[in-house]
C-alpha cells in the first residue's frame, strides 16, 4: 500500500528500453495494464505486467461447456 494509504500496490524497478536508465515506478494493483513513462527521457513503454493478459473476472468464464445433461441424455444413469 502507499505510504499516502490511498492506492494498493508497489514500486518496481525499471529499465527504459529506450535509453536504458534504471527508475522505480508505481504499479497500482488495480491498473497492472497502465504504461510506464521514463522519468529521464519521457518514453513511454509497457512493462512485463502491462504486456500479460487481464484475468477474468469472477464467475466470468468459469463452467463454459458444462451444461447441464438432458433428461433424454442416453449415458445419464437412471
């Protein structure tokens, strides 16, 4: 959590791509897809967590092809 106490998350250490400085940034748990800007050059980049994919949501495809057997359903056991 911040010191600030608002937003849940932590710095990270980073390397711009671009011209290669090491800077720590802020990557709320809440936004892991925002991009990163470079402190020194003004870069704009993705970092590892922006560039994985979003989790579903809960109860969001959870049970996709499971439905329920019909009363005519042969392998149903009686």
């Amino acid at each position: 959590m911040s010191i600030e106490g608002g937003m849940k998350g932590a710095q990270r250490r980073l390397v711009c791509p671009d011209c290669g400085k090491v800077f720590f940034a802020w990557r709320p748990d809440e936004l892991p897809a925002a991009k990163i800007k470079c402190y020194f050059c003004r870069h704009e980049f993705a970092d590892e967590a922006a560039r994985r994919p979003s989790p579903l949501p809960p109860g969001e495809g959870q049970g996709e092809g499971l439905a329920a057997p019909s009363p005519d359903d042969p392998k149903t056991p009686s």
